[in-house]
C-alpha cells in the first residue's frame, strides 16, 4: 500500500496526529481549518472521513483533492502511486 492510498498515512505525513482513537476511528483536529474540538473522523477500515464541522466527508480521492486543490484526475493518479505528479 503507498502511503497516498490511506488517509491516516497521508494525515501523518502532513504533520496531523489523532487526537483520539476508538471503535475503528480516528479523531483529529481539522486539516481545513483551525478548531479547539476534534471533529475530523476518519473511519479507519473503510478508509472514510467526514468532518463534522463542515458536513463533508468522503474517500481517499475528495481527501486528496481537497487537502491539496487539486482536480479528480491528479488526485486519482496520486492516490495510485507513491508520488505526488507535477500535474
């Protein structure tokens, strides 16, 4: 598994470290925004976040793109290699 194809990984890398950890979850403060509560749940098996604060959530691609602003295909490629590509 590379580590753009698990969002936990890609959290880490990014200088993210969960808050809290419990029943096949894991709780971090938002990667989007600044927030005194964790509200950003990532559903460790399934590979799914969703963000309670702002309502969003989805798979390792709609992470990728919007923790880097990039489109689906980009993020598509990057979540299938190691590497980010240039475009």
């Amino acid at each position: 598994m590379n580590m753009f194809s698990n969002i936990l990984r890609l959290l880490l890398a990014n200088g993210y470290k969960a808050a809290k950890c419990r029943h096949g979850s894991a709780w971090y403060h938002s990667p989007f925004r600044q927030e005194n509560q964790p509200s950003f749940k990532v559903h460790i098996n399934r590979n799914v976040w969703f963000d309670f604060g702002t309502g969003e959530g989805g798979n390792i691609v709609s992470f990728f793109m919007k923790l880097y602003q990039v489109d689906r295909p980009r993020a598509e490629r990057n979540t299938q290699t190691d590497q980010l590509s240039p475009e």
